[in-house]
C-alpha cells in the first residue's frame, strides 16, 4: 500500500509525502503506482517551470519514497497571493485527485492530512 501524506500549515497544502509501493501490479508493471509517479512529477514540475517557485522533492533511490515540499504556498516565504493559491491549489487538486482514487483503489493507497506548521 503507497501512504500519502499532506501537510498543510494553518489551513494551507505546501507539501506531501509518499512511501510504500501500492502492490496493485507486477514491478514495473503497476499501472497504480505509475500514475501516481507521474502526477507526483506534474505538480513538481509545474511549481518549479510554470510558476518559478522553488520545491524542494527527495527520492530515496532504494525506497522510491518521496517527499515534495513548496514552501511558495505559505506567506512567509512568497509574497505573491497569486503564487501562494496556485503551489497550494495544484498539492490540493492532488489531494482530491488522491481521494476520488481511494474509492476505487481503497487497498491500495491510503490519503492522509497532516496540520503542521513549519518554521
């Protein structure tokens, strides 16, 4: 099962966390865990490229865990209101993503929030 978790900071998603292989297919023939992975490079990609917003992601190479964390989203590290909605709005549509999945993959994946505040 791949458990993901949100983190979010008075209200607001600037970061998640995947670990675990979702056991839905055959290494490197999981469709599930696929999917996952290119969402996952998606919202990284759009942060860093069409929003120019640092995002910092570690992959455990042995794991293939990863942690995505954009503090753009959170008014202490970017001014823009603009900039904050758009990094916290596309972790939050892949929240919902996640959770529109669970209904069909509920063996498989696991979708958590977490208030945390960050310093």
């Amino acid at each position: 099962m791949t458990k993901i978790t949100f983190y979010k900071s008075n209200g607001v998603f600037y970061a998640f966390e995947e670990t675990g292989h979702t056991g839905y297919g055959e290494s490197g023939d999981d469709v599930l865990c696929a999917a996952l992975s290119a969402m996952t490079m998606l919202i990284v990609n759009a942060i860093e490229v069409s929003y120019a917003s640092d995002v910092e992601y570690i992959i455990d190479e042995k794991t293939t865990d990863i942690k995505v964390i954009a503090r753009g989203a959170l008014p202490a590290y970017e001014a823009s209101d603009e900039k904050r909605f758009a990094v916290s709005g596309l972790i939050q549509a892949y929240y919902y993503q996640l959770n529109d999945l669970i209904e069909e993959y509920y063996e498989f994946l696991s979708v958590e929030e977490v208030e945390e505040l960050i310093v």
